[in-house]
C-alpha cells in the first residue's frame, strides 16, 4: 500500500525545507533530514533504514540482498540511522525524550544512549572516521543551522565545527578521515551546493554550481567521490556522483516523476543504496544499483527510507589516508608486489605474490579464522598476534605504492 499523500508530501517537504534556512519554522521539521552515510570501506554488511510500517518510524537492520528486518527501536519516533565506521554501533535521532536528540546504540539494537541533551533540535549524524567523533546539525534558538560535533561515547560536550553565514546541513566526514562534504546555501538563495572543507572545517570549497538544489552529499569509501541528490529539472530528486575535487558531475537516474533519494555506497564501492517510490511497488523503498545506474535490486519495498550500508561485522577494513582527492581510487589497486616465494610476509593466501587477494584472505581470516591459517603467521602483516584492518591496511598501502606507517614491531610486507 503506498503511503498516505499527506505522509508523502511531509516526508519531501521535511527534506527539502532545509535548503532554505528562512522556510524552517516549526521544531518537528528538524527529525527528519538525512544523515551522512560515508561508506567506511570494508566488506559489504547489513543496512540499516526507517520505517513506518508499524505506525510510528522506527529503525531496521537487514541483509544487503533482502530477508527479513529485523526491528532495532521502538520507543517514540527514529530516523536517520548511519553505521559506525566498524559496525558496531549506530547513530540515529529519536524524539522520545520530547526532542529532536542524537542517540547511539549497538548494532542489535541494545544500549541505547543519549549523546545530545539540549532544548534545540539536533539531527543528522554522521561519524568520523576513528569513531570517535559524531557531527550533526543543529537549529539554534535564533533559527541558526550549524553543524557541531560531540563525542560518540563519554563525554557529551558538544562543539561548533562549521557556523556559517548561511545554511549548512547534512554532513558527511570522509573515509579516510581528511575532509567533511555538507549542503551549504547562501543567505537568500533558494537552493543548495556541495562544499567539502577540511575536517576541521577550515578552507570550504565548492564542489558543484548550479540554479538548483544540490544535498545530501556521501562520500565513496576510498574518499574519491561523492554521491548526492541533484534535482537537475528543479522538480524531480535524481542521483547524481562527482569527484570530490569537483569536476563535471554524472547523473545516475533519470526517473521523472520517480524520486531517488538519500544515494550512499556500499563498503566495496561496487554498489550504490538508495530509496525510491518507483511505481513497480507503489510505495517506498530500498533498492541498490552499479556504480553507473545500473542493475537496480529491490532490498525491501515495505515503507523504507534513508538507507546506510554498514560493514560486514568482524571483516573491516581501516580507511585509507589519501594524499589529495583526485588521486586513483584504492576500492580495486592492481597489483604492484614483485613474485616471492610462499612464506613472504603479507601473502596471507599464499600465492607467492603478494596481492589483492591477500586483502580477502586477512578479511575471511580475521572473521573466522586464528591467524596464519594457510600460511602460518603471513597474514598477521603487523605482528600483532591478531589478523585485523591493520593487516589488510598494510597490503593496501604496499600494493599502492604508499609508505607503510604499520608493521613497525616486524618487517612489513613485501620484505
């Protein structure tokens, strides 16, 4: 059953209110907008959304290719669920307190904790890239849209990061740690552009220029692009992707009077989530689509929005520093290690070479596996008696060519 037209009309209206900060006039309207969903590079893992299905929007978890979700809230209203950078936490906003507040939880739901106690209204969230930090936008007392920061556990003391002249919304840390990607509108204007600053909130830059609203802006996991919502006829939500330097963006879907909304990447950066009210269904929900708009499947039809695809949980992979944005994506580096013999520190699979696939034995071994299992002691990179993201960090950099920071107890891989 395709929701209610009032219900379909608030739920546009919410997200399109914040692009002009002077249309925000009533405190409930601030639940509602998205929140930065990074792809934290990894092996792909559940997703998590918001649904009304029940009645009141609570948060779901669910396997990537479909099945059943699995309810994770349930007390007032929750929305805009992201995944903490190592799956094993979520941060979501709830106003079951009576306000618009950011909350974490663990991964099945348990542990629910206010990180925000104020009188204002605070949504948004998205992580940084250690976990340890939360930015979320906030609507001060004087109408203000700020974006702040607080600690994701402990102690909750909130911080100015980006205060405007005009209206600053949706924030997205990037992956490897480096920048923030936010919507910015300037006072008096009606619509909205991608800027991505430093991840202190120093030196903004314009990333796209445009007559119409640009937002929501996500970043791929290797830090190089960002996926957003574009509306290119000033009528209808698409999905457009830049490079995080800029350049000329490329539009993903063409749907008209089809909505495709709130894009983020998976782990792998091999696919793209997103929701939509595609008439196949005749209501919203979760689909994934390839990198180019393409292959669209269906994660759940039943009432679903603001998709985030989190890491498969046990098999992570710590985000890669990248020197500047417009260096070539590291989701799929080629190779780069000479041929070694079997035993050569780092060829976890032992191919004799050290390569991607070494990456894919450290992540199935660090899963389930004691380290070393197929080549005694070579996928533990870093000699720290655990196959972890540090192991398959440190194939990434060797296979990149970068220097390798890691393996400082030990020869690194490749010696």
């Amino acid at each position: 059953m395709k929701p209610s037209a009032p219900a379909t009309a608030d739920r546009r209206i919410l997200s399109s209110l914040l692009l002009v900060a002077g249309l925000i006039a009533a405190s409930a309207l601030l639940l509602r907008p998205s929140s930065g969903r990074a792809a934290f590079p990894g092996v792909n893992g559940d997703i998590v959304f918001d649904s009304d299905r029940t009645g009141a929007e609570q948060i779901y978890r669910i396997p990537n290719n479909g099945g059943t979700a699995v309810p994770l809230t349930d007390a007032g209203r929750n929305v805009s669920a992201v995944w903490s950078p190592d799956a094993a936490r979520i941060a979501f906003v709830s106003d079951r307190d009576g306000n618009a507040e950011i909350y974490v939880m663990n991964a099945d739901g348990s542990s629910e904790t206010r990180r925000t106690t104020n009188d204002v209204q605070d949504s948004g969230p998205a992580w940084s890239a250690d976990g340890q930090k939360i930015v979320f936008l906030r609507r001060t007392e004087s109408n203000d849209i700020e974006l702040w920061t607080v600690n994701a556990s402990g102690s909750a003391n909130p911080q100015v990061l980006i205060d405007s002249s005009g209206t600053d919304t949706m924030p997205s840390f990037s992956p490897d740690g480096t920048k923030i990607a936010y919507a910015h509108n300037d006072p008096g204007e009606n619509d909205s552009d991608i800027f991505v600053a430093n991840a202190d909130g120093s030196n903004p830059m314009r990333i796209t220029d445009n007559d119409t609203p640009d937002y929501n802006p996500n970043w791929s996991p290797d830090s190089s692009q960002i996926v957003y919502m574009c509306n290119p006829d000033n009528a209808n939500r698409e999905i457009c992707v830049v490079d995080a330097d800029g350049g000329t963006p490329q539009q993903l879907t063409d749907n008209a009077p089809i909505s495709d909304e709130d894009a983020a990447f998976s782990p792998d950066g091999t696919r793209i989530v997103f929701y939509s009210d595609r008439p196949t269904t005749d209501t919203f929900g979760i689909y994934t689509m390839d990198t180019g708009g393409g292959d669209v499947q269906p994660v759940t039809t039943d009432n679903a929005y603001e998709p985030d695809w989190g890491v498969a949980a046990g098999a992570t992979v710590s985000p890669t520093p990248t020197p500047s944005p417009t260096q070539t994506p590291q989701v799929t580096p080629t190779p780069t290690g000479s041929p070694a013999p079997a035993g050569l520190r780092g060829d976890a699979n032992c191919s004799g070479t050290v390569d991607i696939g070494d990456v894919t034995a450290d992540l199935s071994e660090a899963a389930a596996v004691a380290p070393g299992a197929d080549c005694p002691g070579n996928g533990n990179v870093d000699c720290d008696a655990d196959i972890d993201g540090f192991d398959v960090l440190a194939i990434l950099d060797y296979l990149a060519e970068l220097p390798l920071p890691h393996g400082t107890e030990c020869a690194p891989v490749g010696t």
